[in-house]
C-alpha cells in the first residue's frame, strides 16, 4: 500500500477520534438557562417552548435568510434528511426574513422545514448567531432541552463555514483533483 494511503487512513481515524471527543466535550459543557424567546410565523407568534413540539430536545438551524447562497446550501442538504433528524427531535429554521417570504422561499426551494422568524434578531445574538453590525447574522445549530419543570437549556452550538462537516458539498469537492478550485455556491434568491 501507498506511504499517502496509509497516511490517510491514519489521518481520517485520527480526525474521527477528535470529531467524537469534539462531540462529548460539546455536550459536557454546562448547560445554559435559555428565556422562552418569541418568533414570528405565518399563524402568528409563537414561543421557544412551543418549538419542541411536545419533545424533551430541538434543534434550531440558523440560517441568514435567503439573500445568503451559502445558508441556501446548507439548508438544502438538511432538507433531505430532516425527516431522519425529527425522527429523533424537533427541528427548526430561524432566519431573520420577513414571514411571507420565508414562505415563498421554502415553497419555492422545496423545504419541508418549520421557519421562524427572529425579527428583533435577540435570539440570535444570545445564541452567537449574531454579528457586531445590526442586522448581520450567522448560520449555525443549536441543541436544546426541555426539562420536566418546562425550562429550557442550551446544550450545545456549533457554528457552520467553509468546509465544515454539516455540508458534504465540500468534501465531495475535496476528492476532486483541484478541490474546491475557489467554488462557490451558484444558487441565490432575491
């Protein structure tokens, strides 16, 4: 066997042993107490709590809305396998776009996801999923749980880039002979 094959069988063990520990250190941290934040949808407001849909865990993709090609990207592929992901949890997008459009958006992208909007962006600040200039957000996930008592706990966040692992566009490319070759995502609506 090749000296490179066998260096990357290593590494590809090696990163996947740090993937895991990444994953226990994340849900080792302590959890943080989270206010029953309000979100905006077509039926009206509607509270974090009511988020989980009656389950003890959601999970909340941050999305910068739709003039952001990557987030488009990435809520593409979790669209296809959103109902193995709430076959464990709920799950729920959060963008800072206006209801109707979110709408238009989903219908027109094919989504299947329930949207909501954090029009004051408050959420998405107290979650990291917010920049320093008014109005900027971040894609993401966050994990939450619900306990017994009804309060809510962060459990973990993880924001999304570049070659990240919650899109397997990058590393499909990454088998490519020039990789990436300065790639971007082709698909926006405005």
């Amino acid at each position: 066997m090749p000296e490179t094959t066998i260096r990357i069988d290593e590494l590809e063990k090696e990163i996947l042993e740090k993937k895991k520990e990444l994953a226990e250190l994340r849900r080792a941290q302590p959890r943080e107490d989270v206010k029953d934040y309000t979100f905006q949808t077509a039926n009206g407001d509607v509270k974090l709590s009511d988020l989980f849909d009656g389950r003890p865990d959601l999970l909340i993709i941050h999305n910068m809305g739709q003039a952001c090609r990557y987030c488009m990207l990435w809520a593409d592929g979790f669209n296809g396998v959103l109902p193995h992901l709430e076959n464990r949890t709920a799950v729920v997008m959060v963008n800072p776009d206006p209801v109707e459009q979110q709408q238009k958006f989903a219908k027109d992208r094919g989504w299947n996801y329930k949207i909501v909007r954090d029009a004051t962006g408050e959420f998405s600040k107290a979650m990291g999923m917010h920049g320093e200039e008014e109005g900027s957000f971040w894609p993401g996930a966050t994990g939450f749980s619900r306990g017994a008592d009804g309060s809510i706990k962060r459990v973990a966040s993880a924001p999304f880039g570049e070659g990240d692992d919650f899109c397997a566009t990058w590393h499909l490319l990454d088998l490519l002979a020039d990789g990436w070759n300065e790639w971007e995502p082709k698909y926006r609506y405005l």
